[in-house]
C-alpha cells in the first residue's frame, strides 16, 4: 500500500512538461558546459520527435519499443553512427535519471546505439596535397598568418580543434631537451581539466606561430588566446572549434581539395600518419597522439602494413 502511494506522489510531482524534464535532469547533471550543450541538443532532438509522432502526450505509457523506434527513425534520417550512438547515450542517461527519481521506468535498459566502422572515418592528406593546401594561404594580412600557423600546428602535432580553441600564449613553453628553435605547447586535453600534456613544436611549427604572434602585438598576455577572431562580432575572442573547422575546410576549397571526407579532424590523421611513416615507434606516435589505449594508435601502423603487403597483389587472371 505505501509503494502505491508512494508511485502516486512521484506522478504527482512530475514536471508539467517535457522541457520541464529536461532541464530538470540537464541541472542534476555534473557535466561541463561543452557537453552540457550536446546533451541540450539531444534531448531537443528526442523531445522533437515525440511530439511529431504524438509519443508525447503519452510519455507515461511508452515502451521499450518505442525507443527502438526512436533509433531507427534517426537511420533512416542517415544519421551517422556517431551522432546516433551520442543521441542514444543521452536518451539512456535520461531514463536512468527519470527512473532514479521515481518518475518513470527506464524504458531504455538494453537498447544500444550504431556499431562503430573499423577504421578512420576521415582522408589522409598526402604530402602533395598538404603543399597545395599551405600554398592556397596568401600571408600577407594577419589572418593570412594565423590561418597558415594553424594549418602548420594541427599537421605538425596532431592536436584536436578543441586543444587548438583552448591553447593561450602562455601555454607555450622551454622545456629540458629541446633543440634550438623548438618549444613545447602544453595543452588541455579531451576530457582533461588541466593543462597536463604537451606537443612538441619542432622549428616548422614555431617559426610561423612566432611570426603570426609579433604580428599581433609585443605586448600580448600570457593568457591570451593562442589563435584568435579577427571578426567584428568577437575580435580578439578565442577562435571556437567550429571557426578552426570553417578555415582548415575553406583553405582545402581553396586548394581544390573539396572533399567532404576532408575534415578538420582529417588533419589529425594526417600528422599521425606521416609520423608512422616517418619511422616513429607506437610509444612515439602514442604519445604525439595522447591516445589512452595503444590499440588505437596501432590501427594506423596496421591500415598501412594492410595497404603495402595487399594480397590483392597477387591475383592474377
């Protein structure tokens, strides 16, 4: 009789709606505001779908079903795996919120998101192909300097968009070993915190970031932005994760490598890559990487052993 009662008080103080929901789960979530905006986007998402198909009036009855309707409406949208696998792990993460706070049963228990492909979603650049691309960027303004610097630093290093956004001037460092014209860039990480990995700029790297900061000013803080807005709207601001894909994409068109498999990221399989190929060790190139399983960087050694020792070779007819 008291679970009864109990079930009756959780209804009654069910938010009124299912915006109400979402951000009453979004304020319980310990999350950072990076992802706190991508859980907001997927919960729109899902909230969207449900009342186009009129699920939403009756969010006290769904089923487990209708979640796997859910998934497979967003394959039939030609929603990559990524995006559907994330979609997911935010309704999951819903329903054991609602199901913790005794509002609803987690209809969601056992439905997974997309397999993952093997492999790497983006292009490599060849070596060719990344001289077109420097060569596409006239230096002769401020942004010219800056949108070169970027493309020599994500092809030099490795590092991700986000890495690049969150990187300040003071970030750049002399450390014990380096070579004349060297330096280290220590960097906030995917998922991290704190400022506690660091890539090596090697002479190639340094020199046109050096050349893009004096063009900036002499006197620039220490926690100034590394690369920034050249824009009205947000000038001297930090350049954002999308800014850094629109300018690697826009200098690839520039180039005429318009590919859609040409990608911000495609620049760090690139370094990677061509650091592999370079002769560098799985210890070496994990490093660069900051990959927490070598397995990960291994697939790039095993994609190019695959491609040179091809036993298509040798087929004949």
């Amino acid at each position: 009789m008291s679970e009864i009662i109990a079930q009756e008080q959780a209804i009654a103080t069910r938010p009124a709606s299912l915006e109400d929901l979402a951000q009453a789960f979004l304020k319980d979530q310990d999350i950072k505001e990076g992802s706190r905006a991508t859980y907001e986007r997927s919960l729109r998402q899902f909230i969207n779908w449900l009342q186009e198909t009129s699920r939403a009036a009756r969010m006290a009855t769904l089923q487990r079903d209708d979640i796997l309707a859910y998934k497979e409406s967003m394959i039939q949208a030609g929603r990559s795996c990524y995006t559907l696998s994330a979609y997911m792990t935010v309704v999951r993460k819903l329903y054991q919120w609602l199901e913790a706070k005794k509002l609803y049963p987690d209809i969601s228990r056992g439905v997974k998101g997309a397999r993952k492909p093997k492999g790497h979603r983006k292009d490599v650049l060849s070596p060719e192909q990344i001289r077109l691309a420097l060569e596409a960027i006239g230096r002769g303004s401020l942004e010219g300097l800056r949108d070169y610097a970027l493309l020599q630093l994500l092809l030099r290093t490795g590092l991700r968009t986000v890495e690049v956004s969150r990187a300040r001037v003071g970030d750049m460092r002399q450390e014990p070993g380096l070579q004349p014209g060297e330096a280290v860039l220590w960097i906030q990480g995917k998922g991290r915190d704190e400022r506690d990995e660091f890539v090596l700029l090697t002479r190639e790297t340094l020199q046109p970031l050096q050349e893009y900061l004096q063009a900036r000013g002499s006197a620039l803080r220490e926690d100034a932005p590394l690369f920034c807005s050249g824009s009205d709207r947000n000038y001297g601001e930090p350049l954002t994760t999308r800014s850094i894909s629109r300018i690697v994409k826009e200098t690839l068109r520039t180039a005429g490598l318009d590919d859609t498999r040409l990608t911000a990221h495609s620049m760090r399989h690139t370094a990677i890559t061509l650091a592999v190929l370079g002769g560098a060790s799985l210890q070496q190139a994990q490093a660069m990487a900051r990959h927490s399983d070598p397995k990960i960087t291994l697939a790039y050694y095993h994609n190019l052993d695959r491609v040179r020792a091809g036993a298509e070779r040798y087929i004949s007819f």
